[in-house]
C-alpha cells in the first residue's frame, strides 16, 4: 500500500482528487493510520460536521494479504456522537480490496457547497468522482442493488444510508460482505454523518487486475500464517463456539453471570434470553434452509467464520445472522424475545445506516420514557422506521441515547461521552466498566475486552464482581486492541492469543514477516501506545478532561440485581489507566 487518496470536496468546480505517497504515514494501517491522520490533521475544536474535519478509511497493515483473519477495515474521524476521535471498525470486502489497489488510506476532505451528493469509482486505471443524484435518500440496499447494475457483481460497496445523508450522529458507515451485501458496519461514532457531511453517498472498489499483496519474507510468512490458523481452530472459542453458534453464543453465558443489560439496564438477567440465544437462532437458521454460522465469514480470509444468513419462515433473505451486540441492544435490552422481531430491526439499521448498539440503546430509553413498552416489538419497528424516514421524532431518536434522554427526560441513560454502553452490565462486568469509562471512543466493549477474562477465563481470571485488579486488565487490553486495530485482524483472534503464547507469537512473526522488518511483543505494545497517545492528545485538545473518563452516577448508586452490587472502581483508580 504505497499511496495515499485524498479526495477534496471543497474544491473549486468540483471535487479534487489527489494521489500522494504515504509520507510520514507510510507503514501504518487501520486504527494507526485513522488516528494519526485525524490527531496531526483535523482541528480538535472543529465542527464534527464542517469543512475542517475529515473522513478516513484505512485497511490493515496486513489486509489484502494471505495472513487469515486480516480483512477488517477502519474508518476514523472527529465524531459527531461523542466529539472526541473515533475509529470504528468493520468487516466486509473493503479493507482487501482497497489493499489490493495500493490505498493505505483513503480521505474525505472539505464539503460541497450545497447539498450535492457524489459517488466515487476507483480502479487499477485510476479515480472517478460523479455524481450520484439517482442515489439520493436511497438505503444502502437499493443503493449497493444499483451500484452492481453499473459496475459490476464483484466489486466492494462502502455506502451510506438515509441515517448518513441526514447527518445523525448514530449513522453508520456500510461495507458490502463476500455476498456484495451491505451487513458489515463502521457503526459507532457517527461516521456516517462525516461521510454524508462530504457528500459522498457511496465508493465503488474495483480490483480486477490486481494481485494479492505478497510478504517480505514469504517463506516466514507462511509458516507463521500455518501456526496462527492452527492455533485459531483449537482453541474452544474460535475454533468451536463462534463458528457454531456466531457471536450470539454469548447470550446465554452472559445473562446466566447476571451480566446482560436489560430493559435500559434496569436488572441483568432477561428472562426471555433463552429464546433468543445464539443456540436457538442457529437451530432456526438451519431449520429454514439458511447457511447457518458454521459456513459463513464477512470477509475473505476469515477462518473463524462466524456469521450466517437469516432467513424468514417463509425462507426470504432478511439479514445476515444478527450478532450478540445486535441482539442483545434490540431484544433484551428492549425486553424484546422474538429473534424474527429483532432479525427485522437488524435490516432497518442496515439499510438506514444505523449503529444497532446506539439504536437499541436509544429505543430503550425512549421505552423507559414511555413513548412504548418494554417487550413491544411492532413499537420498536415503528420507532425505527421514524428514525428511516427522518421525521422529528425520528431525527431525536437518530441522534442517540444522550439526545433522546435529554429530550425525554430520562436519568437512566447509559452512555459514556454520550456514546451508548453494549452489551455488558458494568457493575457486574467491572473491568468492562473501566473500558467504558477510559477510552478514547466512549462506551465500547471492543476497545479493551475485559469481558474475555472477567466472564470468560480468558488471558487469566480477574473476579468480574470486584474492582481490583480491573484497571490494569482494561490498561493492557486497550494497549493490546489499538495495535490489533492496526493490523486488519478481527478482534477475535484475542481469545486464542490471550490463551496461547504460540498463536500471539505467530502473529508477531506474521506482522514481522510480512514488513520485512523482525517484531516482538515489545514492539507491539509500543505500537498500541503510540496509538492511543494520538488518540488522548486530540481529545484532550477537544476538551475532554478526567471528569468525562467516568460512568452516569446510576452505576454507582444503583445496585444490579441479581448480584445487587454496584460498580466499585474508584474515580481516582479510572485516572491510571493510562500511566505506563
């Protein structure tokens, strides 16, 4: 990936695209190459949505690669939710195909001066900006659909829906899957409002022509890609639960721990859990003639595969298998137990453009404001379907939790720097807690995945229930998830890294020989660090102070049953988190 696409919409006469080399960013990928770019080029105290802030989309230093797992995408801005920096991530076809071509980034700058919308087409040949008029306040299904018509059936789709063109601070960013379907979201954060701020409905990657990216050190690199892919498929959750049960699997642990968030995070056990499980959701899906979780990765290179397709009774397409975040944000954090209901709610939020964490979220404070029920599924498809249309309650609820709970009056919002919490209560998870609390995304569980050993033994065992020892599990997690973020690999890889000395060594060695340049586990938390430094110093610039590192009161003065235990770690604890 030896050049960088700069594409200016503020250009006079039009967009300007510009082709330049990497420069000082040359060797960074994904979350490294999002957050230097947005740390050493956009002004921290800019309008999310004007001219000064920028979009970037960034493959892994890995993606386009053999190396399995390497295909995720990221995609970094000043986000409008949160007003700090943001790099969300996805999976999808983009990151290989973007590698492929030569980009190690592609960046949106400036905006149109009125409200023209624009499609981008790149290829081996070169880049074209026209305009996509015939695209406007299409979803991002009858977008991707139309796009196919023009270009072709194997080319990768990144589009925004009805959500970004309205600039919602919950609009997510869509990549098209190996079945050129748009199921795979940058979703946190608001960068699909950027996007649409740009006026960029939709790029278009074409890498016919192109070759696969070839390693260094080729021999090295194979051999180390061999150990990773073993290690991946022995270990009990890459190698089994995942690929049986998709992400989902996860409902049933986490509600039996008392964990899972329900009705707006009032308890933490659901009764209806069961019936939306990730066991009973695969039976369903195999009993209706879907592929089921067992066939199914979002990205080519994938070995892990944990997806699937999601059919209705009547055997129609509905939605590629709907993850645990997903399910858990519309089914119970909703008091919603119907996997058909939730499956429905998953599509609106993929053809809207929608981040299902933050719309679920929103939809249960909404619910606890009394504008429905909990456990009102048909309650929930209308509310949606206002936000899709963009009506006045719609473009409160398309804005998030912090928003609708503002509006509404309702104290129970569970947000950090105004992004909604996923799917992990943080008094009964409480090294997930400090992630939300600290890092520099607002509330997110993939920043620093403390549920892996507070739940799951993984990595070690830190009693998910008590607050020590919680802030140096989070502190490491966050170092380790930022460099992981950079290579393109899918987060999962940590189970078996975190577990097995021989797979994370393996991945060191193909990083290291894939670069050309010998890597040790050094290297990588100096890479994770770097990262992380860029990311604090812009949100400090922004504003952001110690006081904002913290969760809503409630959790500390609330207790969850059934544990009924509050979340303990002290403020001045969260204050170290990053004293390395």
């Amino acid at each position: 990936m030896d050049k960088i696409l700069r594409i200016n919409m503020s250009a006079q006469g039009g967009p300007a695209v510009k082709t330049e080399a990497p420069g000082k960013y040359a060797g960074l990928g994904g979350r490294a190459m999002t957050s230097a770019v947005i740390a050493g080029e956009v002004p921290p105290t800019c309008h999310p949505l004007g001219d000064a802030n920028k979009l970037v989309i960034a493959p892994g230093i890995l993606s386009g690669s053999a190396a399995a797992m390497s295909g995720r995408v990221s995609v970094g801005c000043k986000s409008p939710l949160t007003g700090g920096i943001k790099e969300a991530n996805s999976g999808g076809q983009g990151a290989q195909v973007m590698a492929r071509l030569g980009y190690a980034a592609i960046i949106l700058e400036g905006k149109p001066a009125d409200d023209s919308l624009y499609k981008v087409f790149i290829n081996k040949d070169g880049v074209k900006v026209e305009s996509a008029a015939d695209l406007k306040g299409l979803g991002n299904y009858a977008t991707v659909d139309k796009l196919a018509a023009q270009y072709g059936k194997k080319v990768a789709c990144i589009t925004i829906g009805q959500a970004g063109e309205m600039k919602m601070s919950a609009a997510s960013v869509a990549f098209s899957d190996m079945e050129q379907r748009p199921t795979r979201h940058a979703g946190r954060g608001g960068v699909g409002a950027v996007m649409g701020s740009k006026g960029i409905k939709a790029i278009v990657l074409d890498d016919d022509g192109m070759k696969i990216r070839t390693p260094a050190e080729p021999e090295k690199f194979k051999a180390a890609n061999k150990a990773f892919v073993e290690g991946l498929r022995k270990h009990p959750v890459t190698g089994e639960g995942l690929p049986a049960f998709g992400t989902n699997v996860l409902t049933n642990v986490v509600n039996e721990a008392g964990a899972y968030p329900t009705n707006n995070f009032q308890k933490g056990q659901f009764a209806g859990a069961s019936n939306i499980s990730g066991e009973t959701q695969a039976a369903l899906e195999n009993k209706r003639g879907g592929e089921g979780s067992a066939t199914h990765g979002c990205h080519r290179g994938c070995v892990i595969r944990c997806s699937g397709t999601f059919y209705d009774k009547d055997g129609n397409y509905v939605t590629k298998q709907p993850e645990y975040e997903t399910v858990w944000a519309h089914g119970g954090n909703c008091g919603i137990d119907d996997i058909d209901i939730i499956a429905q709610l998953d599509r609106m939020d993929d053809d809207f453009g929608l981040d299902t964490i933050e719309m679920g979220a929103t939809i249960g404070v909404a619910m606890e404001a009394g504008l429905a029920t909990f456990g009102d599924g048909q309650a929930a498809i209308k509310l949606l379907r206002e936000v899709g249309e963009g009506t006045p309650l719609g473009r409160i609820l398309g804005n998030g939790a912090a928003v609708a709970g503002q509006v509404f009056g309702v104290e129970r919002v569970p947000v950090v720097k105004r992004q909604s919490m996923p799917a992990y209560d943080p008094r009964a998870v409480q090294g997930i807690g400090v992630t939300y609390a600290t890092t520099t995304m607002g509330a997110d569980h993939t920043a620093g995945y403390a549920v892996a050993t507070n739940l799951l033994g993984v990595g070690g065992s830190v009693d998910a229930l008590k607050p020590e020892g919680q802030v140096e599990l989070s502190r490491n997690l966050q170092i380790a998830t930022a460099a992981i973020d950079s290579t393109g690999m899918c987060l999962f890889i940590a189970f078996a890294i975190l577990d097995q000395p021989d797979t994370f060594n393996a991945l060191v060695d193909l990083v290291g020989s894939f670069i050309g340049q010998p890597m040790t586990a050094d290297d990588v938390t100096a890479l994770g660090k770097t990262v992380l430094k860029n990311e604090r110093a812009f949100n400090l610039a922004a504003g952001f102070t110690p006081k904002d590192d913290r969760l809503p009161d409630y959790f500390k003065n609330e207790a969850l049953a059934p544990h009924n235990v509050t979340f303990g770690v002290k403020d001045e604890e969260l204050d170290t988190v990053f004293n390395w």
